[in-house]
C-alpha cells in the first residue's frame, strides 16, 4: 500500500477551501485514500515523516511577512510549527512542494526576505524556465514558457540561501524555486484551474484585487491555457509517491 501525501492547509471552511481541498488531489492523480489534510489553522498534530510519501503546503489567506504583533494568534501558533516541520523535513530530505504560501513561510525560515514590491493581482501570468528549470525533475514535460494562474501580496524580495530559481515571471521574477534534493516551492497556483480561479475571484474582490476589475480579470484568466502548470504536480506525485 502506498503511502499517502500531507496536504497542509490553513484556510477557514468556504468555497476557496473545497475547491483546494478537491483540486489539488485531483491535478495530482491522487485518490482521497492518497491525501491526508492537516489544517493548521486549527490542528497542529506531531507527524512521524515516514509514514507519508511527501507533503504539500498549500496557499492561504494569511501574509507570512506581516509584523508578528499583527498576525492572529492561530497564525503564529501555525508558523511555528511549519518551521520545525521544515526543519525536519529539510534534514530528512522529505519531499515538499509549497504553493504560494508555502514559498513565503519557507522563505523566511531559510532567511530569505518577502515583501509586497512584487504582489500580483489574480490573473494569469507567462512563466519562463531558467537554465537550471530545463534541468529539474518536476518541469519534465513542460515547454520553455507557460502559462499559470497567481494572486498574491507578497513574494520573494531576496533568495535564502541555498535557493535556486527554476521559473521566472515578469512582474514577480523569481516563481518557482528548489531547495536541495527534495523541496521545491511556486509562487502560482498550479492546482488551480479555471473554475478554481474563477472561485477566488469571487472570494477575493478588494483583497486580491480591486472590486471593479472584477470582469476583466474574468475575462483575462479565461485567455490562458494553464494545464502545463499542473504537470509539476503529477511530477511530484510519480518522483516521491512510496
């Protein structure tokens, strides 16, 4: 019996959290008995890494780089907790692929900056593959450029060390990144589709972007074919699945 994959999430309950909750499983060609979902918004569990083929840190509404003395007491809790996760699987080289949130929160733990000079509305963007993304693992398949779906504050300002850049965009340079032999964090979304991003705009209005570009951002991400994002899931799932 394989093992199954950690999905870690923080999301209150609403629609942005079964879209994630049933998406991101699906993109990957996992069955419900394949995903375990920790939210750690609410569930801090002590984990025994073994017992899982790897871990996802999915999106959230939370900002990883506000003030401490401005986060809500559940965020911090959760914060920590995902460093020592990180330190552990760093030291265990256990599999990770952060979404968005989780490029942030690892990040800042390795000692990189994040700030919001490279927040991007919801809306889908041109990825571009460094020399080092022609060679990584969980771009097997993909084109040069490519398309995906993003919507966030912040990004990352300055690499920590030890990261390496596989994806670049326009208006965010660094969107996908590698740390050592088993972790890779994106910027975008790509277990988002259409429908999912369709979903986020809905939520989204005057946090991710203002109310009345509403309709042009739908018409937008309609433009954009991103089903070559979503080969880096499936990627991840065949390199690690046990």
């Amino acid at each position: 019996m394989t093992k199954p994959f950690l999905m870690l999430t923080s999301r209150d309950d609403g629609p942005v959290l079964s879209s994630e909750s049933a998406d991101l499983p699906r993109f990957c060609g996992l069955s419900e008995e394949g995903v375990r979902r920790v939210r750690i918004e609410r569930d801090l569990p002590e984990l025994d890494l073994s017992d899982y083929s790897g871990a996802f840190v999915c999106g959230s509404p939370w900002d990883a780089g506000a003030d401490d003395r401005l986060k809500e007491a559940r965020q911090v809790r959760a914060e920590a907790w995902l460093r020592s996760f990180y330190d552990r699987a760093l030291a265990e080289s256990f599999p990770i692929l952060g979404l968005c949130y989780g490029l942030g929160t690892l990040t800042l733990h390795l000692g990189g900056v994040l700030d919001t000079h490279h927040g991007e509305e919801i809306s889908g963007i041109a990825l571009t593959k460094t020399d080092a993304g022609r060679e990584d693992p969980l771009l097997e398949g993909t084109p040069d450029r490519f398309h995906a779906y993003v919507g966030h504050h912040e990004a990352v300002r300055e690499l920590a060390p030890g990261m390496q850049v596989l994806l670049a965009g326009e208006a965010t340079p660094i969107q996908m990144v590698r740390v050592g032999e088993a972790a890779w964090a994106t910027q975008f979304h790509p277990e988002m589709d259409l429908e999912g991003v369709t979903i986020r705009i809905d939520q989204y209005a005057d946090r991710y972007y203002p109310a009345e570009k509403a309709e042009a951002i739908r018409a937008q991400v309609a433009t954009v074919d991103t089903d070559l994002s979503r080969l880096i899931l499936r990627n991840f799932v065949r390199r690690f699945q046990r």
